[in-house]
C-alpha cells in the first residue's frame, strides 16, 4: 500500500539541503513510506537550478521514494522561509513585472515537479477580506486571479503538472467558497484542482468539511494532519479533534487518487514532537496506513453495495 508523508527542512541543519534532507529521506523510507511531499522552499522566492533539481532526484532514488506533489510557492511565506521574508514574487500582485515574476517562480515549481515526476504541485492564493468587500478591488483581484492560470495553463499543458490551490484560514470561510467556485467554474480541471487541507478547514470551520463536500470532484491533493481547532499545529491523525473517520468517507466518494499526503513534521520551527526522528516516522506510518486501509475499504465496500 502506497503511503506518503512531507519531507520538511531543518535550517538550523548546517547542511540541510543535501545531508540534512538525505538523513531524513533514508528515515522515511525505512519506517515503511512510498512516497513524500517534497516542502522545502515552500512559500520562499528560491529558484532550483537544473543541477539542484537533478540533486533532488538522486537522493529521492537512493531512498527509494517516489514525489507525490511539490509544495508550490508564490513568493512570500514567511513562515518557512529561510532567512528573512521576500516577497518581490507574487503572482497576484497588482504590479505587472511582480506578477511576472511570481509566474516564473511557478514554473520553476513546475518544471522541479516534472523532473521529480510529480503530478501537481500546491498552491497558496491569499485571500484579503478588506480588499475583497471592495467591489472595485475583488473584481481586480478575480481579473488578476484569472490572468496568472490563464498564462498557466501552457506550463500545466507542457510539463504534464497540474496545480492544486489550497484553503488557507486569511479570511472568513465564505470568501474561500467564493474563491475556489470562481476558479473552478472559469479554468479547466486539465490545469487547476483542489488540495484540501484539513488542518486548514478546522480552524475556519470546526467539525465541518464544506469545501470538500462543494468542490471534491476537484480533489487532487491532499494536507492532511490534526489539530486542536485553535492553532494550525500539523499533528498526526488522533492527536487533536478532527473527524478523521467523516474525512476519509468524504474522500472517498471522491475520484481522489491515492496515496493521501500526510503534511506531519517531525519538528519544525520550534515545534513538533518529542520523539526521535526514526520513531516518530515509525509511529506516523502506522497511523497513516491505517487511514489508507480504511479509504480503500470504505471505497470497497461502496462498490460491493
């Protein structure tokens, strides 16, 4: 059974890039996974080189792993970004060349998923709720919005690599649903999906799963971890408050193609767990093919009735 997990980067490693990452590969692999979603540099305005991403390919192979999704970035992540935040990429800013150049950090995201042979790579959009109860502002914002995958839409069709945007927790739920109904409705599945992260949905609507209920024939990646509806603390399944037995009947009445990402760091930026790195990827890939045994049960059993 294919199990897949997030590789996170530890900067305070001096060499996390290459050993610090390999070390963590091997652990990975060795506590039974398939499959990563490749993290660093999400959000960060870095730019791989060619040499980089044929790097990352070898030490996916010397593992043995396969990538599963790569965490996209547009621009501006101060949270996980190495040193201090840059934000000059953005490709929904109202600056042409900005935005320009945001589109050209995708599709160095793209060409890096199409070397690692992954099918999607997420997406953040920011929402700003100020500026979108301003008809004149939202409607600039959608014309934006609409213009940036339209110029996508020959990257995804050339590399083979579809986008996933993710529900984020900057606005109010409602101004989520208006979004991605906005995008589904005007660009094509070919080169947007969804990728439903529901650590994210719990804290914008405790015990609810509306996004995926609306738009899970959209479903093409997924961040799954847990929390306690307060903070977005990245726990494994069973160590906070979400519904995991709802959330995985939901995905599975969705054409959702496993495995499911896990997006569970074993501790990152001040936080995580008190484990050692091997035992906590053990523990995690007990509790993740559990889930996965039970999405292709559920699955089974709605095909026998």
């Amino acid at each position: 059974m294919d199990t897949c997990i997030t590789v996170w980067h530890q900067p305070t490693h001096e060499r996390w890039f290459d050993e610090g990452i390999r070390a963590s590969l091997r652990l990975i692999a060795d506590a039974g996974f398939s499959h990563i979603n490749w993290n660093p540099d999400a959000g960060y305005s870095y730019v791989y080189a060619a040499s980089e991403m044929d790097h990352i390919a070898a030490m996916l192979e010397q593992a043995g792993l396969k990538t599963w999704s790569i965490h996209g970035s547009h621009g501006k992540n101060g949270v996980s970004e190495v040193g201090l935040a840059e934000t000059r990429k953005d490709f929904l800013s109202p600056h042409e060349w900005q935005r320009q150049a945001g589109l050209d950090l995708i599709r160095n995201r793209l060409e890096l998923a199409r070397r690692l042979g992954s099918p999607h790579v997420v997406m953040h959009v920011d929402l700003d709720e100020v500026e979108l109860r301003d008809p004149e502002r939202r409607a600039a914002f959608y014309d934006r919005l609409d213009r940036s995958f339209r110029e996508l839409a020959e990257d995804t069709a050339r590399t083979g690599v579809r986008i996933a945007v993710e529900n984020l927790t900057s606005a109010p739920i409602d101004r989520s649903v208006e979004m991605f109904g906005h995008l589904f409705t005007n660009h094509d599945p070919s080169v947007v999906g969804l990728c439903y992260d529901c650590g994210h949905a719990e804290l914008a609507e405790p015990g609810k799963f509306r996004l995926l209920e609306l738009y899970g024939d959209r479903l093409i990646s997924t961040h799954l971890h847990d929390n306690r509806s307060v903070r977005d603390e990245h726990m494994l399944p069973g160590d906070g408050v979400i519904d995991f037995d709802a959330l995985i009947g939901h995905i599975a009445a969705t054409a959702y193609e496993p495995p499911l990402n896990f997006e569970t760091p074993y501790r990152t930026y001040g936080s995580g767990y008190s484990l050692g790195e091997a035992a906590f990827y053990a523990r995690a890939h007990q509790v993740i093919s559990s889930l996965e045994g039970q999405l292709a049960a559920m699955r089974a059993a709605a095909v026998a009735a």
